[in-house]
C-alpha cells in the first residue's frame, strides 16, 4: 500500500471575522522525508498555514491531512492524540519555560505521551545530548544562549519522536553562527529521516533546503525543488512524487490512543 503524504492541504483556506483571507485555497502535499523551506513577506499566511498543519488550528474551507487524517473530522481530544505522537514544533522565541532547566523543558514534551515521569527526564537526557547540550542540562533558560536555548526547544519538539517537526522562523532571533547550527541540526534530523517545514525570512537559508514554497497574498506562488532531497528516501520527481519506504525508525500509525 501506498503510504499517505504526512501532510495535504487541499483547497485550504482561513478567513477571519471582519474578511481577513490569512490563506486563500492552498493545494500542497508533502511527503514523508521532506526539507520545505516557507517564504514569503510579512503577513502573506506562512504561520497561519504552519497552525494548520500543526492542527492548532482549523480550516474555514477546504481540508487538511496530516498522517492521512482529516483535521476537521477529529475531536479535540484526537487532535492532541496525533499532535502528541506525530508533530513537533519549534518556534522564534524558544517557549521555554523559566525557572525550569533543561532537562525539564524537554522532558514537558512527553507529557502528553503517556511516558512516566522518570522516563520522561531519561529520554530528555538523550535528546539534548543528541543537540549537544548534554553539558547544559541543569541551565534554566536565563542561564543559555539563544541558540542553546534553541537547541533545547528542539530536544523538547524531537524527544517524542515525530515524524513531522515544524519550525516558525526557528532562527530568526539567533546570530548566525548560532543559526547555521539550528540549520545544520535540522538538516541531520531530516537525514534521519524526520519531514520538516521550517518557515525562513533568511533567503540564505531557504536557498540551501531542497525545496522552497514561496508565498504572498495567502497563497502560494512558487514551489520549487532543487537537488536530490536530504532525507533517508528512494528520490521522488516533483511536488507530489509518492515516495516509497518509511522512516528510520518504527512509527506508530494512528491518531487516537
Ligand atoms: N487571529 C487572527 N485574527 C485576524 N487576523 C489574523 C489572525 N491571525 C493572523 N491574521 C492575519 O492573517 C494574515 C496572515 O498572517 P500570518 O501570521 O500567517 O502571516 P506570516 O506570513 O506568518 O507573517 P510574518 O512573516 O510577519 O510572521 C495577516 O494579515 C494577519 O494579520
Ligand atoms: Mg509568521
């Protein structure tokens, strides 16, 4: 069998109170294995379409897919089931929590895994070894770096392992340096076979991933592919090429639990 795309978005649109069009019917489907670059000038719908896919949000028309299930057709109660076992986000400022230190942040996201609290902070312990702040897992937020703080945000988004990671603008408030790392640890996790959308003003950035969507007016202008993906994969051809194999690891199919 075909595997589903992690994500589709068919004819999606989301209008707001007062006619504010955030997104006009946006087709897009992304397959298991993919590095997106969003692009696109301020207020043209990239995070409004970001929400969607991270079903925090819902559509006003048309339908969203993600892991082969209709976001409009869940309760509230799955849409947390499957964001807890298949999405992770990452954002601009971190979302930390203060007085917490790094073991904890990341071990909050497995909270809603079902994962007992001792394994929670063992796993927590991992993932940030594997963003290389093993050294730092004591530090609360006010005693990192951005981009360590960034680090920490990602072992919290990755220490269930997802099979979808979202970033907003993951490094928009890092210096370089510090965003060339997030960059490079997000292009090793998609090695391993993790599907990312990271949303980027820096065209530096969204020039290097193997894939751009390109956005103005609430809907998408250009999609363009470049070079072989980075991902784990047999290659596709083109935006909606179905691409066969699953991930490097085991994933666990369904929404509910
Ligand atoms: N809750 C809301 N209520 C009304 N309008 C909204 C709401 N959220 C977003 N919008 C509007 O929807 C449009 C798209 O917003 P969105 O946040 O998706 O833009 P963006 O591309 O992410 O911009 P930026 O690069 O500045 O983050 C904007 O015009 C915005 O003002
Ligand atoms: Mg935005």
């Amino acid at each position: 069998m075909t595997p589903s795309p992690v994500i589709e978005l068919r004819g999606a649109g989301k209008s707001y109170p007062g006619g504010v069009h955030a997104l006009r019917g946006v087709d897009l489907t992304v397959e298991e294995g993919e590095l997106v670059a969003v692009v696109g000038p301020s207020g043209s719908g990239k995070s409004t379409m970001l929400n969607l896919m991270g079903t925090l949000d819902r559509p006003t028309t048309g339908t969203v897919r993600i892991a082969g299930y209709d976001v409009s057709e869940l309760s509230d109660a799955r849409l947390s089931a499957l964001r807890a076992r298949h999405i992770g986000f990452v954002f601009q400022h971190f979302h930390l929590a203060a007085g917490r230190d790094a073991v904890d942040n990341v071990a909050d996201g497995l909270l809603y895994a079902g994962v007992p609290p001792k394994e929670r902070r063992a796993r927590a312990r991992e993932a940030l070894a594997g963003v290389g702040l093993d050294h730092r897992r004591s530090h609360t937020p006010n005693e990192l770096s951005g981009g360590e703080k960034q680090r920490v945000a990602i072992a919290r988004a990755l220490v269930g392992e997802p099979r979808l990671l979202l970033a907003d603008e993951p490094t928009g408030a890092l210096d370089t340096a510090s965003g060339a790392l997030v960059m490079e640890l997000l292009h090793r996790l998609n090695a391993s076979g993790t599907t990312i959308c990271v949303i980027t003003h820096d065209n530096e950035i969204a020039d290097a991933l193997p894939r751009r969507v390109r956005f103005r007016d609430g809907a998408i202008v250009s999609d363009l592919h470049s070079g072989p993906r980075t991902g784990s994969r047999t290659e596709g051809t083109g935006a909606c090429a179905r691409v066969e194999g699953a991930g490097s690891r085991a994933r666990t199919e369904g929404a509910g639990s």
